[in-house]
C-alpha cells in the first residue's frame, strides 16, 4: 500500500518504483525496457547537456471511478514529440514504441495512480535525448528515450480557481526559432521572467508576440484563451506558440459540446475588454481561470478575480469529465490502460 496522501499533493516529483528506458544506436531503436534506477547514466560530451538537443513531452494517467486506468489523447503527445525531434535533427520514436513505453510505465506503476475524486493524477514525463561521446556542434550518435512518472496534484495552487498574471518584457522564443517545439531552451528562458513574476505577487508571465510586442502568445507554460460575451471561444495562432493537446481538445469541445463559436487569431493585449472571461491551459495546469492581467499601470480583471466563470468552469467539467471516464470522449480520444 502506498502511503501517500493524495488530496494535499503539489506538484512535485516523487519517486516511482519503475520507468521505461529505450536506446537509439546505429540507425536503429532497441525494444526498451522497464527499469529501477531514477539516475540516468550518461557521456559527459552528450549534445543534450551542451548544445541542447532534447525534447520531452507531459501527459497524465486517471484513475476511473470503475477503477480503471485512462490516458487522454497520448498519440497525440507522440506525434508532437517527433514535430520537436525533427526540429532539433533527433530520430523520431515511433508511435508503437512511445505508447510501449507509456502504457507499460503506468502498469509497473499502478498503485501510484491516485485514486478517483482526490483530484490527483499519475503525471507521465517522455523524454528524448542525445548522448553519446560528443564535443562538436553536430547532432548526437545516440539517443535515449525514457518515460517516467510521479504522483501529482494542481500545477497552480488552489486548483480551479482564478490566479493573476502580468505581462512580461522578456520573449519566451524567437521568431522563427523553436517556440513550438517542446524543448528544454524555451523553459529555460522563461525562469526568469517567472521568478521575477512571482516575486510580485503573480502566478506567472503572459508572453507576447515576439516581432510586434503587440499580441498575447503564451501564459507561462500553457496556452492562452479567452471567452467573449458574443459566446465565443478564442486562441492564439502564431508559429511561436507550442501546439497543445488540451487547448485544441478545448477547441473541439467548445465548438462541439458547447455550441460555442471557436477561432484562432490574434489576441491583441490592448483589446483585453473583448473578453469576458480567460484561461490559461496544458497538461499541467489543465484549466486555469485568469483573474486578471497587469499590462504596464493596467490590471484589467476578466469575470472575477475569486469566482470562475460559468463558461470556463463547463469546459473544466466536460474536459475533466471525459479524463476521468464520466463522460463519452470523442472518438480516440481515450486509451485504457489494462493490466
């Protein structure tokens, strides 16, 4: 029995008994396998520790109220993880290795999936990295692959509940360069900015457009969305934003299961009123409301800055829903993991 008490968890690594580890080498990957110590062991020369050259995903795992195990949308995370390793010239995983590694993590791990109505979950981390004896600025001879996983709470303290950002003067990527790709360099850069966020009381950084300056990409490291009074549901587009799973399931849903009008444009940051409310969304953070924005001397607050809007809290509830297997999903969008 594990002795963890689920409803008080952060987010925050703990130890599992297992993880899946696979190893590129010679044009070709091994069939991986589950193993025990958390310690990667690798070159020093290894073009993932000096150059950067890896990239890695997020999803979770949700206990049912049958008792069952649910993955939401995992072949979604393996396509997007080759989207990043072919930007940083690393091999692809393939689909059925990356669903191995991830359907057999979560089994060796069983008892770590947090128990239905705590509001917890098994967050999975996939990985890909170059190793390898190395010096030069030239991709990696070998490559490993690991997934691993830990027992989490809410990403923002306080779970579902409104938290307050302010508009930053750093860039979270550069035009053209790797912002929608899920490397390490992009959250790197934003530590900073975060920190100096936090100190002033905030939750994290809204980034704007990295050419104009003008126009909101990301908030921290999760999309953005807003929620007009016209009942539409809007989202940034811009090729510096990182493509997420959850902010194009809450595109389908609000379109689909909510009647809502959905588009992807530009989001002007002087055009704040436009909205009734906002949210920032990811794997982590799921859904959170946003209370308020501090652009410059402007706090301008959306729906409240205590309560959650009637629409964000529908589109937590039909998302949330179907993670946990209490609604219908769309079709695929649901894996089962079985013993």
């Amino acid at each position: 029995m594990v002795d963890i008490k689920w409803d008080e968890l952060g987010f925050s690594y703990i130890k599992t008994p297992y993880r899946f580890i696979a190893h590129w080498k010679n044009g070709a990957w091994d069939e991986g396998e589950l193993i025990e110590d958390n310690i990667l062991h690798i070159h020093e020369g290894s073009p993932a520790l000096h150059y950067g050259q890896q990239c890695f995903e997020g999803l979770k795992a949700y206990r049912r109220k049958d008792g069952q195990i649910n993955l939401f949308r995992p072949d979604q995370n393996s396509q997007r993880m080759n989207r990043s390793a072919r930007r940083l010239l690393m091999p692809m995983v393939p689909e059925e290795l990356f669903l191995k590694g991830i359907h057999e993590t979560v089994k060796a791990n069983e008892a770590y999936v947090p128990p239905y109505g705590s509001g917890a979950t098994l967050y999975l981390r996939p990985l890909l990295i170059g190793v390898g004896e190395n010096i030069g600025v030239h991709p990696a001879s070998e490559y490993i692959f690991l997934v691993f996983c830990t027992p989490v709470g809410a990403y923002f303290k306080g779970g579902l509940a409104p938290t307050n950002f302010i508009v930053s003067e750093y860039d979270r990527a550069a035009p053209q360069g790797t912002g929608a790709a899920k490397v390490g360099g992009n959250y790197a850069a934003s530590l900073l900015p975060g920190a100096e966020a936090q100190e002033r009381n905030f939750s994290d950084c809204i980034y704007l457009d990295p050419e104009t300056h003008t126009k909101i990409e990301e908030v921290g490291s999760a999309n953005f969305f807003g929620i007009t009074a016209a009942n539409e549901f809007i989202t940034p587009k811009s090729p510096s934003i990182l493509p997420s799973i959850t902010k194009f399931s809450l595109l389908y849903l609000a379109e689909n299961r909510l009647g809502m009008k959905v588009l992807e444009g530009d989001c002007p940051i002087a055009d704040l009123n436009r909205f009734t409310e906002a949210g920032a969304c990811g794997t982590a953070a799921v859904i959170s409301p946003i209370g308020g924005i501090q652009y410059g001397d402007t706090f301008h607050v959306f729906y409240s800055e205590t309560e959650v809007g009637p629409v964000t809290h529908r589109l937590y509830d039909e998302l949330t829903g179907i993670q946990f297997g209490d609604i219908a999903a769309p079709p695929g969008w649901i894996q089962t993991v079985t013993p």
